[in-house]
C-alpha cells in the first residue's frame, strides 16, 4: 500500500474534525460573550432597581414623618403608618429580590430555585 493512497482517504475526515472543532470553538467564545454582555446588563438594571428599593425607603420615612406630624395635631394616623410599612415591606422583598437575582447570576443558573421564589412570593393589596 503506498502512503499517498492511505493520506487520500483520510483527508475528508481530518478536515470534517478540524471543522467541527473550529465550529464549537466559535460557539464557545460567543457564548462567553454573550454572557459577559448579559452580565454587564444585569448590573446597570440591578443598580438602577437598588436605586429604586432606596426610594421607596425614603418615601416609607417621609410616610412616617407625615403620620407623626398628624399624631402631633391629634388626627388619626394610623392609614399613614399602614402605608408606610407597605412601602417598607415592599422595599425590603425588592431589594432581597435584586440580590437573590446578583447572587444567582454570579453562580450559574438558578432557574428552578427562582421559581420557587416566584410562587412563594408575596402578593401586595392597595390599602383603602
């Protein structure tokens, strides 16, 4: 058997796996950057909705000033406390939120335990 014979027949198959190795290189580095970009998104809308939960803290204080100030002048506040504990609750579950998703995106995929999270949330009724 002559060597060239032998080389002829393998080409096909060496070039096929060079291809295929090329091919799941390239989507392995644009999977990398894809998540890096992911990465970068998720920081600026969890910096932005910390940013948001603060607000709603500062808005629960304001509340709070506002109750005393009525109990100050003898009117019934007890509606403004409601509120403000609202807004304090709801800050607090949207900031646990915004970590627990900072967390999730720093150690892989979470997917099933965010779930869970979702159906064990809370639900909020407007106070009349």
């Amino acid at each position: 058997m002559n060597t060239v014979y032998a080389t002829e027949g393998l080409a096909p198959v060496i070039a096929l796996a060079i291809g295929c190795l090329s091919a799941l290189s390239t989507l392995f580095v644009v999977a990398r950057v894809r998540r890096a970009l992911q990465a970068r998104i998720r920081m600026r809308l969890a910096a932005r909705e910390d940013q948001n939960g603060h607000a709603l803290l500062l808005l629960a204080d304001e509340i709070e000033a506002h109750a005393a100030d009525l109990a100050g002048m003898r009117q019934p506040s007890s509606r403004q406390r409601a509120w403000a504990r609202l807004c304090r609750e709801v800050a607090s579950d949207h900031l646990a939120c915004i970590n627990a998703l900072l967390l999730e995106s720093t150690q892989g995929d979470g997917s099933r335990e965010r779930e869970d999270r979702l159906r064990r949330g809370k639900e909020y009724t407007v106070l009349s």
